[in-house]
C-alpha cells in the first residue's frame, strides 16, 4: 500500500513518464493505480475530507503565502451512466438526472506557486446564476479562513452565467457598504471579507480584440478623445509585409489581422496583437 501510494502522485503528473519508469523499475501497474483511486471516498459537494486535507497542506505555510485565488469554472460531460463495483452505486445519475455538465472550484496561491482542487458538483444541463452565486457563497464560507487562508479574488470566464452570479453577488455586497456608510465598490462581501472578482485574462484579451474587429475604442487623454480602430492594425501589418527580410513584426502574421481568418480562441494571437512590439511599430508608423 506504501508503494501505492507513493507511486500515485508520479502517476497523476505524467502517465507517460510512469509508463516509461515501469519498464526499468518494479511499480505498481496501471489497474492497480486506479482501483486504488476509486477506493478514495469523494463525493459531490463541499467534502470534509478535503477540507481537512486542505487545512493539513496549509499548516507549514507563511501568513503571506496564505493569499489566494478562488477560481471555478464549467464544463460538458458526455452522457454515460455505468455500476461502480467498489461503491455500489450508479455512476452517471445525480438527483435522479442524467449528468451532462461538472461545476469545479480551485484554489490557487499568490504570492508561492500551489493549486488545488476542493469541490466539484454535477448538473443536468448549465447551471443557473442563482445557483452559482449560492455556490461561490457557500466554497467561500467553508474555505476562507481555514488555517488562516485568506481568498482575496474569484476568477472566472466572462460566460452569460458566471457575469450574472458576480454581479448579484455584488449588488448584494451594497448592503453591507451603505450600512458601514461607504460608498459602494465591486466588490464581493461575504462574512464581512471584501473580494474582488475578476475574469480570467485570457479571455479578455480575446474579448477585447474580438470587440476591436467590430467596433472602435474612444478614450480620453490629456482631455483630448484619441481613437483605436483594427484598420490601423490592418494598415500597419500591410505596411510591415512590403519590407519583405526586414519586418519589424515579424510574428504577426494573416490570421492574426483579418477578421475572416483570425483564430478566434487562440489566446496567444490576441496576445501578439497587443504586445509591445507592435505598439513600438504602429508608434513608429504613424510618426512617419
């Protein structure tokens, strides 16, 4: 059993390099590997059992090291219902539905590299805003504080369901504001904890560029309003191609400027698109 579970980290990290370390060394085969898996007793839900896993791994850390990141996302299942022989049960059927979708929360250090998942729940179908913002209320009230961890933010996609369960999260959140007599923030308010909530990066970068190709951008600078528009990407990646050898944006290339062939969930386009590279070139550009 010791061997077990010394082998099962490696296993979970890399299958390829456990299967390449089996062929030199004595470990415990794959099957093995797994039965042992189905025999940890995880469930659905908020699990004290992870609660107390958490509250052991967070013993050892600095007050500052405690800072975290609450973040949580959804995804599709396929349809597919089997017998568990270890527990007795239906797998697949959750309140009596046919599961297609998983609900996952995470925790993630700030200021020291670690991660960790702490709960998941099944639905049939999305869930609904309410739902969620009764969820994200409840992971925080179980997690913040535990052996002195401190959640100071959420980050989600900026999907229809997840903006709404933040923003009455928020709205919520004027309550305790008014009664303390300050002036409303954006900020999530629970057990007298102010978070902040923020969107994952990536996708605002691609929501960002992805709004540029249809609309400008008007901002103030020195009280004077100062225009973004795509066409002056598109100007200046044309401008670029016709010095042939000698680009001074090389890495930008046809799909990441025209609209009809740009690769709309690939992150690091719109990332190139707004590096400083190419804020250095069209600079440059438009002096000339």
């Amino acid at each position: 059993m010791k061997q077990k579970l010394m082998c099962l980290p490696l296993y979970k990290t890399s299958g390829a390099v456990y299967r390449f370390l089996s062929a030199w060394f004595k470990l415990p085969s794959k099957g093995a590997i797994n039965r042992l898996l189905q025999k940890i007793p995880l469930s659905p839900g908020i699990n004290d059992v992870i609660i107390q896993n958490v509250e052991e791994a967070v013993r050892c850390l600095k007050k500052h090291e405690k800072f975290c990141l609450l973040m949580f996302d959804e995804i599709s299942l396929t349809y597919n219902i089997e017998y568990n022989t270890y527990t007795d049960k239906i797998e697949g059927v959750y309140n009596g539905d046919i599961i297609d979708h998983a609900l996952v929360f995470m925790l993630k250090g700030i200021t020291r590299k670690w991660k960790q998942t702490i709960c998941y729940f099944f639905n049939k179908g999305p869930i609904k805003p309410e739902a969620l913002k009764e969820l994200i209320r409840e992971v925080i009230r179980k997690f913040n504080g535990v052996n002195g961890l401190k959640i100071i933010a959420t980050i989600c996609d900026q999907g229809p369901t997840k903006r709404t369960a933040i923003e009455r999260l928020i709205d919520d959140a004027r309550n305790f504001y008014l009664r303390n007599n300050v002036e409303p923030k954006r900020r999530i308010v629970i057990d007298n904890n102010e978070i902040v909530p923020m969107y994952d990066v990536p996708r605002l970068l691609i929501g960002i560029r992805n709004n540029l190709l249809k609309k400008d951008l008007i901002w103030k600078k020195n009280n004077e309003d100062v225009q973004a528009t795509w066409k002056d990407i598109i100007t200046a990646y044309e401008i670029d191609c016709d010095n042939g050898d000698l680009r001074m944006m090389p890495r930008i290339t046809e799909f990441h400027v025209y609209e009809d062939k740009i690769e709309r969930m690939k992150v690091s386009y719109a990332a190139e698109i707004f590096s400083y590279k190419v804020a250095v070139a069209i600079n440059l550009m438009a002096r000339n």
